[in-house]
C-alpha cells in the first residue's frame, strides 16, 4: 500500500482543467481519486492568477495593509484577506507537520 508515500509513482498526470484549461489536474493509482495539484495549497479556489497570490502573500509578510495591497493588485479588501487567511493556515499546518518530523526523528529513534 503505498498511501501517504511521497515520492513514489502513485500520483500520474491526467490532464487540464479550469477556465482556461491552465490548472492541472492529478490522479492516484492507489485509491483512484482525481484531485487539482494545488489541493491543500493557498491557490485552490482563489480565482486569482498564482502571481497575485504569491504578491499578497509577499505584501502580508512585509507588513503592507490588506487595504494598500488591494489597492495596489486592484482587487477587493476581502479577496486579500481571504488569500492571507487561507496561506496562514497553510503555514501553520506545514510549521506543526515539520515540528511532529523533528520531534519523532529526534525523540523517537531508540538507537
């Protein structure tokens, strides 16, 4: 069973999706579920190209105001927010995974 692996060869190409057929779209041998490569990402669901919302990202960690940013990508006040709520839990899921990683390798060896 090869669920969860990373680096594997479970995970294959199936096509293009989207408005503009730009998104890619990802297939598991295992259980054979479709999904879109940006799942569990920021970008799922934003209907903003991947720049804006890597330049939200960016303004947010800059201490720029949700107001300047949307200002200055001309986009709405809660489109911004939504963005850096969303990459903010991102964030805070990816920090506790790598910290559990440290912990087990560090913790729970027994050598």
């Amino acid at each position: 069973m090869d669920f969860g692996k990373t680096g594997g060869d479970n995970i294959a190409y199936r096509g293009k999706y989207g408005k503009n057929n730009d998104k890619d779209l990802l297939y598991c041998r295992t259980c054979g579920k479709r999904f879109a490569s940006t799942r569990n990402s920021p970008l799922l669901g934003a209907h903003l190209s991947q720049d804006q919302v890597f330049q939200i990202v960016r303004h947010a960690a800059e201490s720029v105001s949700i107001r300047a940013s949307a200002c200055l990508l001309d986009i709405s006040k809660a489109t911004v927010n939504l963005v850096i709520l969303k990459a903010g839990g991102h964030c805070q899921k990816v920090f506790h995974l790598s910290c559990l990683n440290v912990f087990v390798s560090t913790y729970g060896s027994s050598a």
